[in-house]
C-alpha cells in the first residue's frame, strides 16, 4: 500500500505556527497525505514547546511531533512528554530523561508509521551515540511499525549524511532537521531510504533562521547577548513529501515542499509561546 508522508521543517514561534493553521489541511487534502510530521523544537517563541501550542498543532492535522536540542526550554511541555504517545525528544538522549525517543501513528488506510528522534553529536550538546542508538531501537519498531522514519536533529550535514548512509534499507525516510536550510539533495538512496539533509525551515525567512536581522548581526558583530526576537516577514513552510510502499518499506518518491503565505502578519508572539526569553540570543 502506498503511503504519502509529509514532513514539516522546523516550525519557528507564531509566523511558523500561523501558516501550519492556514495551509496544511488544505495541502493534506490535495495531496492526499496519510500522515504529517512536523519538527516542533522551536515553535514556542522561538525556543521549546508549551502545551497549548501541542495542542493547536495536532488540531491544525499534525500527526506526530519531534524535537531537539530545546526540547526542555519550556519546562511546562515536560508532563506531556511523559504522557503523550504522540510526541518524541531525542533517543539518544539519557534514558532518565523526561519523554519518549518514539511514537506511532495508524494512518486511515491501516499501516502504522514509526518515527525516531535523533540528535547529533558535532557542535552540539553531549548525547549518546546516535548510530548505536538507532541500532537499539530498529529490531522492536520493525516488528510493530510498517513504515519507519527518522528525524536527525544535527548540526553538520556530514553527520546526518552518515546517518542516511547508514540507515539506507533498514528505514524508508531519513530526513534532517536543525539548520533551517532547505538542501537541494533529496534523493532515493541505493537500498531504498528517502533521505535529505535538512527539509528547511517553517517561519519568517525575511530573517537570520527565523530570527530578526539586525538583533543578530549586532551579536555577531560585538560578541555582545542581544535578544534574538522572531522575525515575520516572508513566511514559509518547507518540508518533503515522500511516498512510501508499506509492503516492501521502501521509498518510490521524494519531492520538496515549499509553501508561501498569502498574507503577512506583523504579531511575533503571543500568550501560547509563553513567556518569551528577551535575553535569549541562541538559535
């Protein structure tokens, strides 16, 4: 059976949130999408994930959600980690910690689709191995999912290529995320794993990753924090549509994405992000 699998590059504070409300049902629809899964690290101002945007998410026909590296910044998402079963932190992160490194999804025609948080270790925050990891986790979601998907949350393309190299056969997409620049290296590998390097960024891209010009340049410029305040002009959703046999597990398709809103919305935060970090000057 053919699935169409659409993943969401990471979704950055209200601009990113606003047109995930405005264009993917629509975009389910004309596509004829099984099951979404949407980067969701940087939705809450810019940094984290609060509850009352999970929640909108999965209205606005979100499936399943990873994060990363800021899967804690903020500390009120913690118990939805604990208890949803549709969310993922990083794998490879210490078991002790709060949250799940998997989650399915039955899709309405019936098979179910797995997908696997991943984050890099080069210019990165410490986290176990990622290779080992996902060797760990393989055996069981083969037995229970019939498509599997892995999200690499890394830094450097060599790193998430390596993964793509080494999960080719054994999953049916691997996909980056992170850097919030789309790649032009969407492919089919030889075993038969859709893979990209990064599948880009959902939000502002009239910015510096999602963030306002000028407040970053002058860090960069002085080495000085200034605050990286969400950006709203030229928003955009990007991401890859795959198309998937759930029989062979393997991938027959993969294309970009890329969405443009229609209209602009000059509002960079709102009561759901929390309360936003002023002094917050990383990415």
């Amino acid at each position: 059976m053919k699935l169409n699998i659409l993943c969401i590059g990471d979704i950055v504070g209200r601009p990113g949130r606003r047109i995930i409300a405005d264009k993917l049902k629509a975009l389910v629809k004309e596509r004829s999408i099984d099951c979404v899964i949407a980067n969701a690290e940087n939705a809450a101002g810019g940094s984290g994930l609060t509850p009352q945007i999970y929640n909108k998410l999965l209205r606005y026909g979100v499936n399943l959600i990873t994060l990363g590296d800021h899967t804690y910044r903020k500390r009120e998402i913690i118990p939805t980690l604990e208890t949803a079963d549709n969310i993922v932190r990083p794998a490879n992160f210490p078991t002790s910690a709060a949250g799940k490194g998997t989650a399915m999804y039955k899709t309405g025609k019936g098979p179910t689709v797995a997908v696997v948080a991943l984050i890099g270790r080069l210019f990165m925050k410490p986290g176990d191995c990622p290779y080992n990891m996902i060797d760990r986790i393989l055996p069981r979601l083969q037995q229970e999912a019939d498509v599997i998907v892995v999200d690499m949350h890394a830094e450097a393309t060599s790193e998430k290529i390596a993964m793509g190299y080494h999960l080719d056969g054994r999953v049916s997409l691997c996909f980056g995320t992170h850097t919030h620049v789309a790649t032009a290296d969407e492919r089919i590998m030889p075993k038969g794993t859709a893979y990209i390097t990064d599948i880009g960024m959902t939000g502002p891209h009239d910015s510096i990753l999602g963030r306002g010009v000028e407040s970053v340049l002058k860090s960069f410029r002085t080495q000085m924090p200034y605050p990286f305040e969400i950006a709203t002009d030229d928003v955009r959703m990007n991401g890859v549509l795959a198309t998937i046999d759930s029989h062979t597990k393997k991938a027959e398709r993969i294309e970009r994405i890329r969405i443009d809103a229609e209209t602009s919305d000059a509002t960079s935060y709102d009561s759901d992000d929390g309360k936003p970090e002023y002094l917050n000057n990383h990415f």
